[in-house]
C-alpha cells in the first residue's frame, strides 16, 4: 500500500485551539507565547498513528533529524515551546509542550528514549530499526543521505490541551 500524502494543516482551527489554550492557561505563556503547528510522520497513516499513541497511549517524545527542520526553514524547539499537533487529514488535536531538548547521533539515542517514545514494543532495538527506516525514507526523499553521525532532535514534550487528554502532572499549564 502506497502511504498517502498528509493533507495541509487547518490553521484556523489549529489558531482557535492555541486562543482557547492561551486563554485558560495564560501563565504558560510566560515561557513562549507562539506555537507552531506541526504533526509526526511523513504521511497521512503515520501521522494518524503516531498521534493516537500521543493522545491515548504513552509516546511522550519525538526525534527528528536537525536537517529536516533546515529543510523545512524552520527554528529547532525550544523547551516551554508548544506545538498544535494535528493528524494527517490536518485537523488540530492537541497542544504539546516542550520540556525537554537533547541532540544525539544514532547511536547515542538510549533505551529510555526508546521507551519514551512509546511505539512499536518500545526497545532501542525497534526504535533504531523503525528510525532508521523513517531517517533513511526522509532524507532520500530531499536528496540527501542518512547517517548515523547526522544530529537529531530529541524531544520530551506534555501534552496539555485539550483538557481531557491533557497529562495530569501538566493540566495546568
């Protein structure tokens, strides 16, 4: 099955999501007061998949290669930043916030990670397999090569909005 392509973002509603956010939680704006809107995967059924593990299962980090956010012109995270996460047909779902930010190569990328970043059976073993897959899929696709030596972004985040899938410890904020 060929993957299909994820469709664009609904910025007015990721917008509306981020004013409704930003209105009940105006303290965590201290930190940043902009978003970006953003969503995992490379494809309309990743992107669906990765975000279910987010709002109703245990994926609490992310990786992503430093050149993909060169490629797409955009700054790197920053911890108290926050993302509207949408799925693959573009429809915002939640509010992630960034809590903590650590660049490694390939091999430096731990179990806890790993564990952290709740797919597949949540080893090191799976998740060097499945990125490798991923890294390798991304980079061909702008013309470049993956190596294990490339600097990825390795990202904690909370989700904090909407409230009912919000992480208790981060409802707050």
């Amino acid at each position: 099955m060929t993957p299909t392509l994820p469709r664009p973002f609904d910025r007015r509603a990721a917008q509306a999501m981020w004013d409704a956010y930003a209105a009940a939680h105006p303290q965590a704006l201290r930190t940043s007061d902009t978003f970006s809107v953003d969503r995992f995967g490379d494809s309309l059924e990743l992107a669906n998949e990765l975000l279910e593990v987010v709002i109703n299962g245990p994926k609490r980090a992310t990786a992503t290669l430093a050149a993909e956010f060169r490629a797409a012109g955009e700054p790197l995270p920053e911890i108290g930043s926050h993302w509207v996460a949408c799925d693959g047909n573009g429809t915002p779902r939640a509010i992630l916030r960034t809590i903590e930010l650590r660049v490694a190569t390939f091999p430096e990328v731990d179990e806890r990670f790993a564990w952290d970043e709740g797919e597949d059976d949540r080893s090191l073993e799976s998740w060097r397999v499945e990125h490798r897959r991923y890294f390798e899929r991304t980079c061909a696709a702008r013309g470049e090569s993956f190596s294990e030596q490339d600097e990825i972004i390795l990202e904690r985040f909370a989700v904090v909005w909407p409230p009912e899938v919000a992480d208790r410890r981060h409802h707050a904020q």
